[in-house]
C-alpha cells in the first residue's frame, strides 16, 4: 500500500466516524488492510441497521486530473472481485478519488453502479462532472462525482450516502 493512500484511507474512515457520531447514527466502521494476495473487499466498510449506511468503500488517491483510467485505478481483477463482493454482502458502493492538488485536496464520491456501467461498456476512462450542473447533456465518458466539504463545520457526508447523492474533502493537517 501506498503511504498515500493509506493516509486518505484513515482519514475517510475518521470523516465516517465523526459524522456517525455527531449524527447519532449506529454505525460502525472499520478499514480493512489488504495484505493478503487475493483479497476481494474494499478499503473501508461500514456495518449498519439502516440500510442507506451499509457501505463498502474503495479509496484511490492520485494526482488532480481531469480523466481517470480504470485499468489505472484497479489492478488486474480487482474491479470484477469488489463488485461480486458487494453483490453478495448487499453493500451499497461508492469510490472515493482523493485528487491530490495544492493548496488543498479534495475528495470526490462517486456510486459504484455508475462506475461498472462504464467498465461494462468497456469504457477506457472517464471524466468527473458535479451533478448540479444537471440538467445539461452527459457525455457517455462523464459520471456524476460530488466533492465532499464542510458546510458549516460539519461534512455534507449524509447528503450522499442518505439521499444518493455524491459528494468530499478531508481535513488537511499542518505539517509541524
């Protein structure tokens, strides 16, 4: 793993832990380390009696760009392995893109159903766009990416994850 990525994965996890909280939702979450060869999960998942927050998660983290590879974020049968996961577990999915940029990073949701219907088509990349520019024509290489921010001081997290919308950024710390 990354240092990169394993950085973003904690902090999504503490965002998830924080808005739980401040919410009073029951849930729980947990991420998972990946040093086994052939593991089929995600980064992070979240256990929950409500339906809308029984999650799975996969985090990437790369360079701000306007055009993501999917044979570049997911290695070999890693796509295929973590879509037939979440089938079975019944886990609604999202894929975080942490895009790395100065003077800060931002964090973009995006569902997993929207993703596989590119990789089924056999599209090669894609290209993010906000929702609410809608209504306007989708090119067939765009998919709908809310970034995460704070509003308020509390992260618009529950939007997505509630209301199927999407939506993040994560609290960058000083370096001392």
């Amino acid at each position: 793993m990354a240092k990169r990525g394993y950085k973003f994965e904690y902090h999504m996890r503490k965002l998830l832990e924080h808005y739980f909280e401040d919410n009073g939702i029951s849930a729980y979450v947990r991420r998972e380390f990946q040093n086994v060869p052939n593991f089929a999960g995600t980064d992070i998942t979240v256990d929950s009696p409500d339906p809308r927050y029984y999650l799975s998660i996969e985090c990437k983290s790369r360079k701000s760009k306007m055009r993501y590879n999917l044979k570049e974020l997911f290695k070999g049968d890693q796509f295929e392995r973590i879509t037939e996961t979440n089938k079975k577990a019944g886990r609604r999915g999202f894929l975080a893109i942490e895009s790395r940029s100065r003077p800060k990073n931002k964090t973009y949701l995006i569902k997993w159903d929207d993703v596989a219907q590119l990789y089924a088509r056999g599209q090669p990349s894609f290209r993010m766009f906000d929702p609410s520019e809608l209504p306007r024509p989708v090119k067939k290489d765009e998919i709908a990416a809310r970034e995460l921010v704070k509003i308020d001081g509390k992260w618009n997290v529950g939007e997505v994850f509630a209301h199927n919308k999407l939506g993040a950024s994560y609290p960058r710390r000083n370096k001392k």
